[in-house]
C-alpha cells in the first residue's frame, strides 16, 4: 500500500527533541495563525460583504456562491451580486496561505480572486479596520475596494493577475496600467475548469508574493511563480503591505467548494515556518516531496543536494539509490531548479549553479542502502511513504519508508535522514523490519556506485568511510559514506559489466532494535574546496 503523509514542520530541533507536548502544541499554534476545515460554521472564522451569495457547510469544505445577475444582466444591479468573503483575524507580516478549492460552476462570465491582507487607504470613512466601515460594502462593487483599500490582489482569471490596491489616486484617477503588476502568467496547459479541484499555495512576502497552483488529482503545476510586489506603476508609492484580512472575492454565478483553508507565520519571531519557495537569503537547508516530477523527495543545504525515488517509479528501474544534484551555489536551488524543468529549462545541464548528471539508474547512487542477502545488495525499491520532521535554517530532517517483499519476507527500512548547514554529508537514523518487526543482526549495505567501474573506489576501514573520484562530464566528483568503525563488518568492491551492478560497499548488521547509522554526500571539484582524491579523503577523515 502507497501512502503519502503529510507535513509536519517544526521551527527548531530543540521543539522537536525536548519539548513537552503542552509546550509543543503552543508552539504549534504561533505558527499556524488560522486553521480552518471550512466544514463547520463558517461564520466562527468568516464574514461576508454582500447579501445575494450563498454560503453552505458541508463535509466536503464550504461552498460559495456569488449572486445570479451578471453585468449583461442588469448594469447596475450587478453589482450587489458580487461577494467577498473575510477572515475574522488579521495577519500581519511574511505569511503563507494555503488551501483546495473546487469549481462547481461551469459560467463563462466573471472570476474569483484573492485578497491578501486588506485594510482601508486611512482615510475616513475608510479607516484602517476594515470591519468599522462594512456597511459602504453591503454592495460590494468592486470600485470601492479597488480605490479605497490596500492589499495585493490575485484574480484567477483567462490568465494570473497581480494587482496592487489602491490603483486610483484621491481625486478617483486611475493609475496607469491599473496597479498591475507585470506579467500577466498564463496557466501551463488548460485553465480552471469545472469539477477539478485545485492546491493553492501563496507566500506573501514584503516585496513578492509567490504563487503555486496545482491539479490536485493529476498533480501537474498549473502556476508557479513570483511577482515583485514594490514593481508597480509610476505614481504610485511602493509602501509595502504589512497587515490584513485574508478575502475571497466571488463575481455573480462563480461557485467554489474551499477546504482546509491555513494562514501559517513566516516570519521567525513568531516561530514561522521555512519557506518552501528558495532563493537568495532563505534557509540554508530545506526538504519536500516533489510530487509534480514523479514523487521525487529533495532536500539540500548551502553544498550539497539530493533527492530519493518516489511511489511513482516502483516499476522503473529505480530504486532506494540516492542522486546527487551537483550545486555551486549557496542559496537553495531545489524549487528553482524543478520549477525550471516545467518551463522546459533542464537540470541536466549546468546554467551556472550546478546541474544534475549524476546517473542512479538500478544502483545505490550516493549513499542508498539495501539487505545485504547472499553477498547481494537487495534494495527495497523506491519508498513508499514520507514524513517531513523539520525544515528550518539549522536542519531538515524527514522519515522515508520503504518495503519490499524477498523469497516469501517483507523487509523494510524507516530512513530518518537529517541534513544541517557547512556539512558535506547528511546523516542517516535507519530502522530496518523484517514481517514488520525491527529486524536484529540483519546484514545490510550502504553503497556508493562507480558508474561501471569508471570512478576510482578507496577507503579507510579504520576510520570507517569508503569514498569514490571520477571524471563527470567537465569536472570531477567524489562521492563517500561513513560509519562508525566499530560497526562495520566487512567493505566489500563489486566490479561487474553489468550495467548499474558495479559498486563499493559497506557492509554492516543492525542492531538488537534494528537500527544502523551512517552518513554520506559528496564532494564537487566545480564547487571549488574539495578538487581532489587527497581533500575528499582529508575531508572523510575529519581533517
């Protein structure tokens, strides 16, 4: 059975490690500013301007409706049919909003938006609070919101819009270009449609706000991208939204269902969340599963990247091997990077931060682990449920399962891999099962491939790392993996035709629980540091 789990972030190891339940579950709650289901009433996190909607709570989310009378209809009554529903709470700083939502209407005419932390322009009657003049917004034409609030606006219309609000001046002048901020985003395949639910993830930031929009079922990317929010037209002051409510506008006879609706803090003195965006100055390490490129799960830090094969190719060649991403650059690169491949720029090539020409393929990449069965290693194929621990500046740590049945056995491996900043290696907490009970004195192997013997394999048993160099495409790389050498049984170098088969390996057993512990990463001689056989071996060896 393939089971997906879903995150679970911690702002800090120390959360993690040794904070009481009670205390864990306050912390908790700074980060997450509004948790709401949409299945209860929704008027205990809501409020609505406009009376011609409809609103309805069901087990599946809450289901909005503008009013029936579109501009064509009538040109003036319209206008009362529009809605626009409100978070009780205000949020203030760096937040991420997240939710699903399904259409349900199949209408040609008008759109949905989102508001993102709305208040008035500070001059009465429109004051800051916008809950002190509801009234003026009984019919909530969209002029009065467009001339007398400040937020930032993302309309889902026949393409993606950004607008800053206001964009007219005192004197009610439009400001050229109508506070949009450029560009307009096409969708990447259809548009919206009818009876298809869809992932919305926002970050709002000071000066951008990043958008992710995904088909729920067939998990392709519909939107991913980042406007400049201080990039708006002359004549406008680029003050920058701190504070706000949360707003879904509805237009006459658009209909959604809206489930799981979060607003969570991104802002660390509020014990805020990583961000899952990457970039210049974010966390130096970051971790998620991937699911728009096959289930992949990639994490990183400022050297060094990997990612795991998904539920997604168990019948592919791949397995429980580890790829490297070979990165030159300090800041993350892991969403920029898959984001690019749906643009059509590949990762396999080096555009100035690294590139991915590591091959896997049936091997153990770099660091992958198997049972080690009639002097074989076995993988347990890709894995098959994830959970993220932790993503924060000072680590990321997530759990991989993986389980595969061998001559009439279940065998399986909990993976807890942990990987910290200026660390050429991550570290590996595993657990290995047998019928689904921690497995004892179970021989097992870490390995490292030679890409068919073309690497150069070496090793130090006393100090207990086995490492290979090789010559990758215009510069070199040294892979390696370390245990304690207490723990390690034998090391044992496989060189066959066989494409894929030819390895180093470590082999070793578990523990009375089941257990085994280990690092592994790489060296890049792009990257500068680690150039040569002798600095990758210095650098194994602590020196």
């Amino acid at each position: 059975m393939i089971k997906i789990l879903h995150f679970v972030l911690v702002a800090g190891v120390i959360a993690f490690q040794m904070m009481p339940a009670e205390l864990y579950a306050q912390e908790a709650e700074t980060r997450i500013l509004l948790e709401d289901p949409m299945t209860g009433d929704w008027r205990e996190n809501w409020f609505l301007d406009g009376k011609k909607a409809t609103l309805r709570n069901t087990e599946d989310g809450l289901f909005f409706s503008g009013g029936t009378v579109t501009k064509s209809d009538d040109p003036v009554l319209y206008h009362a049919h529009h809605a626009v529903l409100w978070t009780q709470k205000e949020f203030e700083g760096d937040i991420r909003i997240s939710y699903e939502m399904t259409r349900m209407d199949d209408s040609n005419y008008g759109t949905t938006l989102l508001y993102i932390q709305a208040q008035g322009i500070g001059i009465p009657p429109y004051v800051e609070d916008i809950t002190a003049w509801n009234e003026l917004r009984e019919i909530p034409e969209m002029s009065t919101y467009f001339s007398f609030m400040d937020l930032i606006s993302l309309s889902f219309r026949e393409n993606l819009r950004c607008k800053r609000y206001p964009w007219r001046d005192e004197y009610l002048v439009s400001y050229e270009g109508g506070g949009l901020i450029e560009p307009m985003v096409d969708y990447s395949d259809e548009k919206i449609l009818p009876g298809k639910t869809y992932l919305v993830e926002v970050e709002k930031r000071a000066a951008s706000v990043w958008l992710r929009l995904v088909e729920k079922d067939s998990r392709k990317i519909m939107i991913d991208h980042t406007w400049n929010t201080d990039n708006i037209a002359d004549g406008i002051e680029p003050r920058q939204i701190r504070k706000g409510r949360i707003g879904l506008r509805h237009m006459a006879t658009r209909q959604y269902t809206y489930r799981n609706f979060k607003v969570e803090s991104l802002d660390p003195g509020v014990g805020g969340i990583c961000s899952k965006r990457g970039g210049a100055g974010e966390a130096q390490t970051f971790a998620r599963f991937v699911p728009e490129r096959k289930d992949d799960f990639a994490w990183e830090n400022d050297l060094i990247a990997f990612r795991a094969y998904g539920p997604v190719l168990r019948e592919s060649a791949e397995n429980s091997g580890i790829d490297a991403w070979l990165k030159r650059v300090d800041y993350p690169i892991i969403n920029k990077w898959y984001r690019e491949a749906e643009e059509g720029k590949t990762y396999h090539e080096d555009h100035g931060e690294g590139l991915d020409n590591y091959h896997v393929g049936s091997s153990a990449g770099c660091g992958g682990t198997g049972i080690w069965l009639n002097g074989e290693r076995e993988p347990l194929e890709t894995y098959t449920e994830y959970e993220v621990i932790e993503v924060s500046p000072e680590r990321s740590r997530f759990k991989l399962t993986y389980e595969r049945q061998i001559e009439g056995v279940v065998y399986g491996e909990e993976k807890t891999i942990t990987i910290e900043p200026g660390k050429r290696l991550f570290q590996v907490e595993s657990v290995f099962l047998k019928d689904q009970q921690p497995a004892a004195n179970l021989p097992v192997c870490v390995g490292l491939t030679t890409h068919d013997g073309k690497a150069e394999a070496f090793f130090n048993r006393d100090e207990g790392w086995i490492a290979a160099w090789e010559s990758l495409g215009e510069s070199e790389l040294g892979t390696g993996a370390r245990m304690d050498p207490e723990d390690i049984d034998s090391i044992v170098m496989v060189d066959r035709k066989t494409k894929d088969e030819s390895h180093i390996f470590l082999v070793t057993k578990t523990d009375t629980e089941g257990r085994i512990s280990y690092e592994a990463g790489y060296g890049w001689k792009k990257a500068g540091k680690i150039t040569t056989p002798k600095a990758w071996s210095e650098y194994l060896s602590g020196k």
